[in-house]
C-alpha cells in the first residue's frame, strides 16, 4: 500500500486533477446541497510541492552559505472550520525514496535546516494555508556533488481530515553543486546595456577593438520555427553572434560582423533543444581570421575574413540605431520582441583579445573576472527578484533586463570540461 501510495504522487497533473474531482464528486453527486458544513471525513489535505510529483531538487552553487524552501498546505475543498496542519521531517522515509531514486543518500542533518513555524493554518472558507519556511544554513559544510534526502510530510491535521496520501510527502533532494546553477531565462525578454551608449564613460572598453572574443552558456528550449534567428548577443547588422538565418540552418551557429556571415550552412553543426552548449567566436579584426566553438572545441574557422576594421561596440546613439544587446537584436523600437533567445542564458563574456581553445574549453564555466583583456562580465547569477545583471569586471556596464526578469528553478549546468 506505502508503494502505490508513493507511487501516486509523481502522477502528471491532470491525473492528480482527476483524483481531486473524483473526490469532489463523491460528496457532491445526486444533489446541489452544501456538503461544506458536513461531515469533513471525505475531504483531505496535501503539500501544495507535492500535488504534481513528490520528488523535487534543491540544487545550489557549492559557494552558497544559505537558502529556504517555502511549504504551504492545501485542502480539497473549503469547510466552515480553520484546519491545522503540521509538517514534519521524517527520516523512516529515506529507504522508500532511496529505492525509487536509485540513490544511498543520507538524511539531512538536523543542523542545516530549521522551519520557522512547522504549523500551517488553513482558514475556514479557503482551501490554501499560508506559507511555511525551511531555512537552510551552513550548507558550505556539505560535501560537494553529494545527496541529501529531506521528507517533508504531514504529520497532523486538525478537525479529523484525512490526508491525500500520494501527496503528503515532498522529499527534496539536497545537493550542493559543483556545477552553475543559476541562469536568466530570455524567453519574451532580453537586457541592454545602458553603459555602452555613446558617450557613456563606461563604454570605450568594448571600442576599438582589434580582437574580439565573444562567450555565453546557453539553452534554448524551442526553435519557433516562425523566426529564423535566435540572437545570443551582439549588435544586429554589425557584430552578432546568433543562431540561424534566413536560408541557413536554424539550429546553427553563425557570426556575422559587417554583415559579411561565417561559417557556410551546414546541418550537421546544428544544437539540439534542452541541452546545455558553451558558446564562443574569437575575431581578429588584423589577422581576418576568426573560429566558433562549442563546449570548447572548435567547430568552424575561417581565413580571410572580415574587412579589417576594429569592432566598437560602445558607439550607438540610443534611441538611433541598434545596439548591443543579450538575447535580442532586431528593430530599433525595443519591443519590438523578434529573434529572441527561447531559453537561458548565464556566463556571458566580451573580450578584446582573442581566447585560445585552451582558454576557452578549462574556463567555460568560470573566470577570474579581472583576467587580463575581460571587458565586461555578466554571471547571470543575481537570481529571483533581480533585473539587473551584475557586470563583475568592476567595470560598471551592469545588464538590464527589458521586463521583469524570470530565473527558473532547477538549473543544473553538466560540467563537459571535467575529466
């Protein structure tokens, strides 16, 4: 029973809907009486976590001291009566989760987390509670890429309502990550850099540059097949890194600076939706030479490039012309949301020198900000409730997101460097 029990809460959300119904229609068929001030046996109460699957991940750079998870309670239908329910770890649970995850994780040690209340009140007339916190502490302490089991069940409910079994434990996987685990997404978004408008004291450092090398650690999600261009960064008709064209591979990268475009469409360099890919071209503008590389090997070159003449990537006039911009390219008006990047972005790089493969491949993941020829530096690692893209050169050219930024939950950048 424990195993269907389990079982029911990774069902996909319209199964977990269907079960609600089903609950609901066992006390309301036949008739159009308020069964709200009944008997309140057949109604029941899950973790909001937990009603679409009751496994979830809490991943985090190996470098974060802190962090919270946020709990809240819900019934299936209102009552005339405040519910109590209480939450509680409960570590007999580790070997059921152990044996569907294919895992030997521990418990979490009792020492790294505290709930603020442990009690949730869901109100008389309401079917959701207020929030609960778990927060986390001393997570430096944990060995890094290790798992650490946290389940979190209900353990009490005011009022003789029951609980919806498949969906009153969240088990949260626990696990401090070597990798990035912080990106920005750029779907229907995308951040300019005020300080690389003409005039602005902070842009001559990407001006008059001889060499150029562009970086980003990047997933697109989707191809929308009605737009042929997926822009990663750059200024449209001048200097761009993007992916596909018009009359070239949509999933392929190109580079194009004075609109003269590099490499020839070919399919067999195209990247594939939902996988992570680091991203560079290395231009010089002297030698007319530049190269693409994925995951830091190259993919294309070329010779006898280009027209000879230093990039300037600080010298637009706003509000006259395009600019540089991350995840978005086309059309001087700024809402005009064209050839956007359907995905996310993190670890975007400008330099004025041009980055070997060997520098490329040991650094895509991570860089000492104040590494020789580093013009400016965007992580994209400042998380929810940021809209503005730290610039960690010191340099002062922050990014600035057009709309409210969204950074999603579960990110996990594989390391392809590691040996």
């Amino acid at each position: 029973m424990k195993t269907e029990n389990i079982h029911w809460g990774i069902l996909p959300s319209a199964s977990f809907i269907s079960m609600v119904a089903a609950l609901l229609l066992s006390v309301t068929a036949c008739d159009n009486k308020d069964y709200s001030k009944d008997s309140p046996f057949d109604n029941a109460v899950y973790i909001d976590a937990a009603k679409v699957k009751d496994v979830a991940n809490f991943t985090f750079n190996n470098t974060k001291e802190t962090g919270q998870l946020v709990l809240s309670a819900e019934l299936a239908y209102p009552i005339e009566q405040d519910v109590d329910v209480t939450f509680k770890v409960d570590p007999s649970l580790i070997s059921l989760y152990n044996a569907r995850l294919g895992t030997d994780y521990p418990v979490l040690d009792t020492k790294y987390y505290k709930f603020a209340k442990q009690n949730v009140v869901i109100p008389k007339g309401e079917v959701n509670s207020k929030t609960d916190t778990i927060s986390f502490s001393g997570l430096t302490d944990l060995t890094i890429d290790a798992g650490y089991l946290l389940p979190v069940t209900i353990e009490q409910v005011s009022g003789g309502i029951g609980t919806l079994n498949g969906s009153k434990t969240i088990c949260y996987v626990v696990r401090r990550s070597s990798a990035i685990t912080v990106a920005v997404s750029l779907t229907d978004n995308y951040f300019s850099v005020p300080g690389f408008d003409a005039g602005s004291p902070t842009a001559n450092v990407v001006n008059n540059m001889t060499q150029l090398t562009f970086e980003a650690i990047i997933r697109i999600n989707k191809f929308i097949m009605t737009e042929d261009i997926s822009t990663i960064m750059g200024i449209e008709q001048y200097c761009l890194f993007r992916l596909g064209d018009s009359g070239f591979p949509r999933q392929q990268l190109q580079f194009s600076a004075n609109e003269i475009k590099f490499p020839k469409a070919d399919e067999g360099k195209s990247l594939q939706p939902g996988e992570w890919y680091h991203v560079a071209v290395a231009y010089d503008t002297e030698a007319k030479t530049a190269a693409i590389y994925v995951d830091g090997k190259l993919q294309s070159n070329i010779e006898d490039y280009g027209n000879g003449e230093p990039i300037n990537l600080g010298k637009q006039v706003a509000g006259k012309g395009y600019h540089f911009e991350i995840g978005h390219s086309y059309g001087i008006d700024p809402v005009t949301l064209v050839r956007m990047l359907n995905g996310e972005i993190c670890e975007v790089r400008i330099w004025n020198v041009v980055r070997t493969q060997e520098e490329i491949y040991k650094n895509m993941y991570d860089v000492d900000p104040q590494t020789p020829g580093l013009c400016a530096y965007w992580k994209f690692n400042d998380g929810k409730g940021h809209n503005t893209a730290k610039d960690f050169t010191g340099n002062g050219n922050d990014a600035v997101a057009y709309a409210n930024a969204v950074w999603p939950d579960g990110i996990e950048v594989p390391q392809k460097n590691k040996k």
